[in-house]
C-alpha cells in the first residue's frame, strides 16, 4: 500500500534552503492576493533563479521563504504549485530528517483522492514509501 505523507505545517520545508519557482499564473495570483500590482510584487518578492530562466520568490535573511511569518504562510490560500506539491509529489534529500509529515498507509484510491485534493493535481502512487 502506498504512504501518503500527511503535512501538519511544520514549515520546515519553508525553511530549507533552495528556491520556489514561479509561473506567470503564480505571480498574478499571489499579486492580487497581497493587493498589489505585478510589477511591485516582482520588484518586492522575487528574484532571477538560479539558471536565469525565469523568477524565484525571494528568501528572508535567514534563509526561510519571504511569505513566512512565524510559522504561518501568509500566502496559503495561493501558495505556489512547488509548495502544495511538497512532500507527496516531490522531496528533498533529508527530507525526512526535517519534515513532520505523518506516514499514513493507505490504498491507492485515497492516495490519488489526498494527493488531488491537497495539490490540485492527479498523480499515481509512488513505487516506494511515500517517495522517501
């Protein structure tokens, strides 16, 4: 049975160093959410990523994502695809030495359900536990 990894928004994966990739949808729908217009959200929130291919969202000094307060997303209601796919559909090494997500062994059928409802997207199980 596959692992469906169940977040409990520990943000410890808003913590770890990297970068969020943002698409043009992204952008207009975390401008419009913060009420404001795109090119003053590009300007205060985003930066070149890292192959200079297109926008990242910026990071606090500390590393941890601009949109972090505390241990609330103040963008979660939008939050960016990479973020909802975290940690079903995509995970870091060491992933699981920062993470809280809890394991839950369930059928295929609820994976693909929890999987669509948390991330919008429709994925078959992994081959191995919960891709860790």
């Amino acid at each position: 049975m596959p692992i469906f990894l169940e977040c409990d928004r520990c943000t410890a994966c808003c913590r770890w160093p990297g970068q969020v990739k943002l698409s043009e949808t992204e952008i207009t729908r975390l401008a419009a959410h913060l009420g404001l217009d795109e090119p003053e959200f590009i300007a205060r929130f985003t930066r070149l990523d890292a192959y200079r291919r297109g926008l990242a969202l910026t990071d606090q000094a500390n590393g941890a994502c601009v949109f972090l307060d505390g241990n609330d997303c103040q963008v979660n209601p939008v939050k960016p695809q990479q973020c909802r796919d975290f940690p079903n559909l995509w995970n870091f090494p060491g992933s699981e030495n920062h993470c809280q997500a809890k394991p839950l062994e369930i059928s295929a059928e609820e994976w693909r359900r929890r999987v669509k409802l948390t991330t919008g997207r429709e994925s078959e199980p992994p081959l191995s536990a919960g891709g860790r």
